[in-house]
C-alpha cells in the first residue's frame, strides 16, 4: 500500500536521511520517536506537501510524483492541527471537499458524525479540539480511502473515544485491503494495534519491524546491579542502575541465555525508545 524507498529530505536545521520501509495491505503501521526525530517531515513527504530531494514515495503503486491526484483520492487524513475552520456547517463544508474525492460519499459522513456524536448542521468554528479531531476523522472515512494517514490525533481525544477510534482504524484494516500509518506519542495506542513499527530518530529509522519480528529483537532485563554490569557488551543496547537494582534494554536472539537470578520480559514500545535514544547519548548510567 505504501513504500517508502531511499527517501531523504533536507530542510534548513533538520535532515530526514535515507528512509526505507514498505507497508503492506492490511496493516497498522506505527510510527514513533522523540520530539524532533522526523515523524512529522515523513509524514508531510507522503502528504507531497514537501518534495522528496531524494528517493520516491508510491501509494498503491503510483509515484506521488508522477500521479498526485490519484494518489490523494486513495488517501485519508487527520492531523493535529485545525483542517476544518470557518462559521460554515460540518456537512457543507464536508460536502465542498467531497467533490474533489471519486468515492465521497454523503450518507457515509453523517453516519460518522452520528456515531462520533457530531450534530453536522452545527458550525466547524464552535468545536472543540477533541470534535474538530473526531470531524477531521469522519471526513477523511467518507470518501472511503485506501490508506489512512494519521498524524498525532488521539492526543486530545478523551479515553472513551481514544477505544472507539482504535476499534475502526482496526475494523478499517480486516478485509486486507485497507492500511493505516498512525503516528503518535501515545506509545500504548500503538501497543495495542500495530502490526509494524517505525522508530525515527534524529531523522534516521532505527528499526522497522513486524509486531513478531520486535517482540523477539529485544528483551527487558531487571536484576541486582552487579548482574547487570555482567550482560554481554556485544548485546546491551543501554542500562540504567539504581541503587541496588538496575534494567537493562538487550538485543535478544532464540539462543540467548540470562542469569536465573535476572527478571526477563518483552519491552514496551515506550522501553524500548527509552533505552535506545539513551544507548545513543552513550554510557552506563
């Protein structure tokens, strides 16, 4: 559904380097990272608000490049800004965006609306944060897109919807010829629903992986501090230590073995952008 191949942006204090990675139909990619790390340039590159200086981009097969048009018409989008403004109401202004869509459709918009709890004769102007979002959710759903691209939404979504959404862009996906490229600071959302994971630091991926083949790349490690300062160079990736106890994030593969005298889990995403972006910073802590 999308690849992204050798794609590299320079902007004036930031450069998104030689960016890689595919994701296929049927997919919930996630895209995370520290402030600054690019997940905002990459998604305005796949966007075509910034031209790629190197590399291409190809929704559905076709070069943004080469076919913008039919690019955009496959795609959905929310971002964490304000789209919609403007003392129009949420079904006008649905419906001037709507004929620059092939597949908008107008019933489809107010079932959402009606189902995101959105009166549609009510102006953009006089909602809130979390409604212009939920809105912004809803127009991007009516034209029934290929690929939803999603760029820091659920942050101002209360807890109840934050499930609902994630229970759509997941129904969104389960006839497999649908994707969704979700980036957030909300690593548990993306815990709770990706099938792939993009971790962007400093403008470089880190790692790009399936949900398995990331929950096998690293292991979590807990035990007294001497037992720790005993893990294999070769595979830490970072360790804190603490008075006593300390953690340790590792590379783990099938036949690693640990201390029995260790705690050993599966990282979170969260843990695992911790330890990494300090590993870079280097040194034992």
């Amino acid at each position: 559904m999308l690849q992204i191949n050798n794609v590299t942006k320079r902007l004036d204090l930031f450069t998104l380097s030689n960016v890689n990675f595919s994701l296929p139909k049927g997919y919930i990619g996630g895209v995370f990272g520290p402030n600054g790390a690019g997940k905002t340039t990459l998604m305005n590159l796949i966007l075509g608000l910034y031209t790629v200086d190197d590399g291409e981009i190809r929704i559905g097969g076709m070069d943004i490049r080469e076919e913008e048009k039919a690019c955009k018409d496959i795609l959905g989008v929310v971002l964490n800004e304000e789209l919609y403004t403007g003392n129009i109401s949420l079904l006008m202004n649905a419906d001037m965006l709507g004929k620059y869509y092939s597949s908008y459709d107008r019933e489809l918009l107010k079932e959402y609306c009606e189902r995101f709890a959105l009166d549609i004769n009510r102006s953009c102007k006089k909602l809130s944060k979390g409604e212009k979002l939920k809105y912004q959710f809803a127009v991007a759903l009516s034209h029934k897109p290929k690929l939803l691209l999603l760029d820091e939404p659920t942050a101002n979504f209360d807890p109840e919807f934050r499930e609902e959404f994630l229970k759509i862009i997941t129904e969104f996906v389960a006839d497999g010829e649908h994707s969704v490229l979700l980036a957030t600071h909300i690593l548990e959302d993306l815990q709770q629903v990706g099938d792939y994971f993009l971790f962007l630091n400093d403008g470089k991926i880190t790692l790009a992986m399936e949900r398995s083949e990331l929950e096998d790349a690293y292991r979590l490690v807990e035990g007294e501090n001497y037992k720790i300062k005993l893990l294999r160079k070769d595979r830490l990736v970072h360790a804190e230590l603490g008075k006593t106890v300390g953690k340790a994030l590792v590379k783990h593969s099938a036949h690693a073995e640990y201390d029995r005298e260790v705690s050993v889990r599966i990282p979170t995403l969260e843990e695992i952008m911790y330890f990494t972006v300090k590993g870079k910073q280097g040194g034992l802590k």
